[in-house]
C-alpha cells in the first residue's frame, strides 16, 4: 500500500468506513504503518468534499504540539497533536473519549485517530482498544510479511471483546516488493560484466504491468 489517498486500496478502505463519523486506525503491534493509513484515510476525506480532523494517538507528529488543534491553511483538514497526560488519564475510558469525539463532531464531518498499537504493553499513550472502542468504525492494519497470525487474532479477538466495530483489514505490502522490483535488483548484479543486457532487461522489467503485480 502506498501513501497516495487516491490509492485503489484506499478506495476501497474509503467505502468500507462509508457513513461513519469517527474511525480508529489500529494495529496489533507497533511498526505496522498505522500512521500512513491514518493520514491516506484523512486526506481522501477532502477529496470527498468532506471536513476531517486527524487525532495522533500512536505517538506524536514530528513539530506538533501535544493535544493542540491545528488547521491545515485553507484545506478543510485539521490534526491534534498526541494527548497530553491529562487527556491520556481522561480519556482511558471509552466513554469520555466518546464525548472528546462528539465534541469534535461538531466542527469535523470525520474523526480520524491513528490509535495505538492493540497488543503493546505499558504504553505511556493511550491504549488502542480504547481508541477503538470508543470510534463507529476501526480499521486494522496487517504488515505483509511481518505480522504473525497468531498476533492477528489476538488483536482481533481483543477488538471484539472491547465492543470494537472491526469494519475491514487494511494490508501494508510495504516490505513485500513486486515481481518487477525484484527482478531488476537480479538484473543489477550483472550489470558490472553485460551492462548492455541489464540495461535492456531492466527496461523490459519496468515496461510489465504485469510484473509491477505484489507478490
């Protein structure tokens, strides 16, 4: 999955959280990308003619400061900074955290939170279940190649049992590279000795849309 909010993925993550007024972006465990999809998902809302507000709970934003609204210029996108330890200790329940996202509902068509991980253990930020919880809709993020089965049903069983509504799995083939990508690394090692043929074969390579197919 790529950042691009016009991404086809994303398009369909779109639909699938498609009337809901708040979504958390959720993970089993931390590294899994959350905060790309998090952010893909809040600026395809302004691509929908819809206002949205992106609340960092997974960590804070490089530059942003903590628990502060801050509007994007003249986008109809805003973003909170991670909670401060106040907020953290207020909203650990899902039902005051349910009150912040009413209170933000009434300037923001859609609430993004790019939550916490669901397994992580002693987080000092607030716990991903409880962003899920408290959310309409959850997304949860899969890393291709990393993250373990067993994690995977853990974290969804935990989401279920939190009263979490799991509408879709978003999977990060970040670290999973296509045939072509592949292929062309092959083709580098003998540039040093046929560096006509790698040049010919590395502009067949990039050529195949077929090739250019995850794996």
């Amino acid at each position: 999955m790529t950042h691009a909010s016009d991404h086809p993925e994303i398009e369909a993550l779109w639909r699938g959280i498609a009337g809901a007024g708040s979504v958390a972006i959720a993970a089993a465990q931390p590294g899994e990308g959350t905060s790309m999809v998090a952010e893909a998902i809040w600026r395809r809302a302004e691509h929908s003619g819809r206002t949205a507000l992106l609340v960092h709970l997974n960590g804070n934003k490089p530059g942003a400061e903590p628990g502060r609204l801050e509007r994007m210029g003249n986008h109809p996108l805003g973003e909170i900074g991670a909670p401060d330890a106040a907020q953290v200790a207020a909203w650990r329940e899902p039902a005051r955290l349910r009150e912040a996202i009413a209170e933000w509902r009434r300037d923001w068509d859609l609430v993004v939170l790019d939550a916490s991980p669901v397994l992580a253990r002693g987080a000092q930020s607030l716990p991903g279940l409880t962003a899920a919880a408290a959310a309409e809709a959850t997304l949860l993020v899969v890393l291709a190649g990393r993250t373990a089965a067993s994690a995977l049903r853990e974290a969804r069983e935990r989401l279920r049992v939190s009263g979490a509504t799991l509408v879709g799995v978003a999977l990060n083939d970040r670290d999973n590279p296509s045939l072509a990508m592949e292929l062309e690394r092959q083709v580098a090692r003998i540039g040093r000795v046929l560096p006509g043929l790698a040049a010919r074969l590395t502009r067949a390579v990039r050529g195949s849309a077929l090739l250019g197919l995850r794996v």
